[in-house]
C-alpha cells in the first residue's frame, strides 16, 4: 500500500510566524497532537506539538516561589518557530507505508507530512497506519474485487484472511490482480494460488 492511499489529506498546518496561542487552538481544534509548520513559501520546515507548545507557553507561577516576580503581566511574545522541532522528516506519497511505519516508530514520532514537489499534500500518522491495518476482511475484498472490475480483471477468484490476499485463477490475470491487489488498504500481503497451491508471493 502507498502513503497516498493511507494519509490524511488536506494537511493541518502552520505558519513559523504563529504565536503558539495560534497553534495551540490549531491542534485542539482539529484534534491532533501536532502539525508540519510552513515558511512563507509554503515549504516544510519544521513540526510543532502539543509539549512544544506547552514548553512555549510555561511560565513560572510566583507563588511557587514565595517572591513577587517583576512585569508579571508581560507574557513573553512566543513565536512557533522558536519552540518548533526541526528539522522536518518527510514522505512522499508514491512510497510504501512499510517506509513511513519505519520512521515513526525509528524516531518515536506520531506523525510524518507527505510532501511533493516541496509542498505539502498531506501527513501520515500512526492512527492512519493502524486504522488502514484494522480493516475487515470483507471490506478489503470488496475494495479488491471493485478494483479488479474497474480494471477489467474479472474472472480472479479473492479469498482475504487476516490482510492476506489470495488469488486463484488464471496465471496471466493474477499478475495483474496481484499488482492492483496490493494498493487496497489493509492488504498485508498478497498470494497467488495455482491448483497445487500457492506459487509465488508479493510482500
């Protein structure tokens, strides 16, 4: 499966000149624990989450200190790109999501922006990846045989079973299939059967 098919696409995003007031009524309104921040031409230069913004926002309260503290009433004007984590690691969307998954859990981050052509087209997620792994079954058959009828590749008997994709019938057809097969999301893997069984995989 490519990123494409499993992102979450348009992007959350925000600017490096936001207050991280801004950013923070960004991530909770959309629900999200963090979001590709753009320069002015649009071009991903870093990330901005939830503790970053609380490390912006964080200031001493003067009773934990018994002392009154000067100018407490001037807030410290905190700007995204002063508490934002650079630089950005990115995606492209025509890349496997085996690539994305490797990232977020290598660098134990939540979340990746799919860029192309230097602008962002989307972001991918942990909870992406997982809601595209947890499908049914027979959701992900129904996607495969409404893709190989589109395709013009009727005639290929689809068994699904724990994100494994079977294929019976002919040679020349499941090549095909198994091709087209692999872009549904949730496919783990798929298989192509003859008679006396299964002769050759595609990870």
């Amino acid at each position: 499966m490519l990123i494409r098919e499993a992102m979450t696409s348009p992007a959350v995003t925000v600017r490096d000149s936001d207050h991280v007031r801004t950013a923070a009524k960004v991530l909770l309104d959309n629900r999200i624990a963090s979001a590709p921040v753009l320069d002015e031409a649009g071009a991903v230069i870093g990330i901005v989450s939830e503790a970053d913004v609380l490390r912006g926002r964080t200031v001493s309260d003067p009773r934990a200190h018994m002392r009154p503290q000067e100018n407490m009433d001037a807030a410290p004007e905190v700007l995204v790109a002063d508490v934002m984590t650079t630089p950005a690691l990115t995606v492209r969307s025509d890349e496997d999501v085996d690539e994305a998954a490797r990232l977020l859990l290598d660098y134990g981050i939540k979340m990746l922006p799919v860029v192309e052509s230097g602008q962002v087209v989307g972001v991918v997620a942990r909870r992406d990846l997982l809601r595209s792994f947890a499908r049914q079954d027979r959701d992900i058959r129904r996607d495969v045989m409404d893709l190989l009828t589109e395709m013009g590749q009727e005639g290929v008997r689809v068994v699904v079973q724990n994100g494994v994709v079977t294929l019976m019938g002919a040679q020349g057809k499941q090549r095909i299939a198994a091709v087209l097969a692999r872009t549904v999301p949730g496919v783990v893997r798929v298989v192509r059967t003859s008679a006396c069984g299964p002769y050759a995989e595609l990870g």
